[in-house]
C-alpha cells in the first residue's frame, strides 16, 4: 500500500483511538468511580440518559476529568501542529513552537502575577501567561524582522528572548517567591493539566479550530518551502508574508495551550517526525496525522502524570521528556541507519 492510500486508514485509524483513548482515561483515577457511572454521568450530561450517581462522583467526572482529558488531546494537538509547521517553514528538524520564545514569556507573565501580584483582581495564572507569551513574541518579531526576517534570524532571535525572559522569571522567583510560591510556580512551568476547565477546552479549541484550518490552507505552500525561500517565490509563494502568518498563527495558538498548561516539551519537536516517519513530508498527509498522534500521546502521558505515581500527581512535561527522549533517539538511529 502507498503512502498516500495508508493515510486515510492511519487517519480514521487514530481518530478512533483518540475517542477510546478518551473514554478510557476518564476511567481511571484514584477516586472510587466505577466505569459504568463514568459514561452514565457523561451521558447524563449530554441528554442520551440518566444516572444515580451522587454529586461527587459527577463533580469529579465532569468538573476534572473529561476536561482535563480534552485539554490534554487539544495540547498534543496543537504543540505537535506547531512543531510541524515551525520544522518546516524554518527548515530546522529540531525547531518546537517553544523556539519563538513564546513559553518563557508565558512562564514571566505567570511568575508576575502569582509571584508579584501584578494585575491582581484583573488577571489569572492563564490571564498573565498569555500577556507574556505575546509579549515575548512580538520582541522576537522585533529582533528577527530587524535583522532580515530570514530563518536563522528568527531562530536565533527566539533563542535570545528565551534567554532573556527565562532570566526574568529566574530572577523574580529567586528574589520574592516564598516556597509555597517556588513549588507551585515549578510545579505550572514543568507542565500541569490538574487546573483544567471547560473555558480552557473551549478556548484551546477554538483557537486550534481557526489555527488549523489557516495551517492546513497553506500545506501547498510549506511544501514550497521545502525546496528554500528562492525556489518558494519562484513557484509563486509570497514568502514573507506566508512566513509571517504562520509565525503568527503558530505563537497564538502555543500561546494559547501554554497558558491553560504551562510549558510541556518535546511534543513538538518529536512527534512531526513520528508522523513524517509513517506518511512522508507532503504537508496535506502531514499535518492531520501530526494533529491525531499529538492528542493520542498527550491523553495518555496526562494519565500516566495523575495516576502512575498512585496519589502524588507529577508535571506532565517530566513525563513527556522521559518518553520523548527515547523515541528521539530511536528516531535519530533510524535515520542514521537509512542515510548510512
């Protein structure tokens, strides 16, 4: 079977273990709430039938885990849509939406407000998280565009603001946190789905929605790319205008999943070349199959998070690293093997 025949089946394929994947993590948790009344509260609450389940269960079903189970499928998503598109549009296979800086600005804006108290009564942790994380990126515009705008000016001026702004929250954490404050500010900046709401799946969604469809509009553009900037205008790409819509695109919507669940790494930068793996670079097969594994993994690396370690729930970024290092690895040795 070709590539392009396989994508379809892989699509519907991973589609389907997403929803099971769902429906099976909602499941599990230290709370004692059998399967059965897990789907009747969640059927309750969508009108296809009733439940005798108490208050608490149905709190604990539909408050925490069928939106922390959501949020986790769009923030795999979204972070591995955005590594895809960053790989590409800057032709850097180790390029993550983090790289624009956007994740210590986020991590600033959040210190300062739970820290600092800056915009108390006004703003949240996400509220401040968001705030920072454009500021930050509209500083990596300012500094990339200045110097050219070209691929590695925009890396490289990524880089900068992440250097400056993880400082910033260094700096205000080390000089004013108590160690209630470090704990709970370590605790968000390494990844942490436990505060999940149905705004926050509301709006991760909403923004992933408009952020796809933009990202999967210019797959015939990205494949462009491929083949560099000359040879992009030359098949009648405007390439700094493309370039700088899906630099914006990409910064919204890692803006947006970063401040509902703080910085999750290596999402992005592993899973686009799991998925290059099973269906090849063209953009269109790409980016679906990117979407789909990214919430796969992330459903279940949140469920590993809140449940392996019995009561003690641990950052969902250390989980990701500790799985995504080895499968970067096994990556690497591949490809090594195949250009050998």
């Amino acid at each position: 079977m070709t590539v392009t025949r396989r994508v379809a089946p892989l699509c519907v394929g991973c589609a389907v273990l997403l929803c099971v994947s769902i429906a099976v993590t909602v499941s599990i948790g230290p709370a004692n709430v059998s399967p059965r009344e897990v789907y009747e509260i969640i059927g309750r609450h969508l009108g296809w039938g009733t439940s005798s389940a108490g208050r608490l269960a149905d709190g604990i079903v539909w408050e925490l885990r069928l939106p922390r189970a959501l949020l986790a499928a769009l923030c795999g998503a979204g972070l591995a849509l955005c590594g895809a598109i960053l790989q590409s549009l800057l032709r850097n296979p180790l390029a993550d939406p983090f790289v624009l800086g956007v994740s210590s600005g986020a991590s600033t804006g959040a210190v300062l407000v739970a820290v600092l108290g800056v915009g108390a009564g006004t703003l949240t942790l996400s509220g401040g998280a968001f705030l920072g994380a454009v500021l930050s990126f509209a500083l990596m515009l300012a500094l990339a565009y200045g110097a050219g705008g070209t691929p590695d000016r925009v890396i490289l001026a990524g880089v900068a603001c992440t250097q400056l702004f993880s400082a910033l929250t260094s700096l205000i954490v080390l000089s004013s946190a108590n160690a209630e404050q470090t704990r709970g500010v370590l605790f968000w900046l390494l990844g942490s789905l436990a505060g999940a709401e149905w705004t926050d799946v509301a709006l991760a969604a909403g923004v992933l929605g408009v952020g796809g469809v933009l990202c999967l509009w210019c797959a015939p553009m990205l494949d462009a790319f491929a083949f560099g900037p000359d040879a992009a205008a030359a098949l009648g790409v405007a390439v700094g205008r493309v370039r700088l819509v899906l630099l914006l695109v990409t910064a919204v919507v890692t803006a947006a999943l970063v401040s509902a669940a703080g910085a999750i790494g290596f999402v992005g930068l592993v899973l686009p070349h799991v998925a290059r793996f099973l269906v090849g670079p063209a953009h269109a097969r790409l980016l679906p199959v990117t979407v789909l594994i990214g919430a796969v993994f992330m459903v279940w690396a949140d469920t590993l998070a809140r449940s392996a370690f019995g009561a003690r729930e641990v950052p969902v970024g250390v989980v990701t690293a500790l799985l995504g290092v080895p499968a970067f690895a096994i990556l690497l040795a591949r490809r090594r093997r195949e250009t050998a």
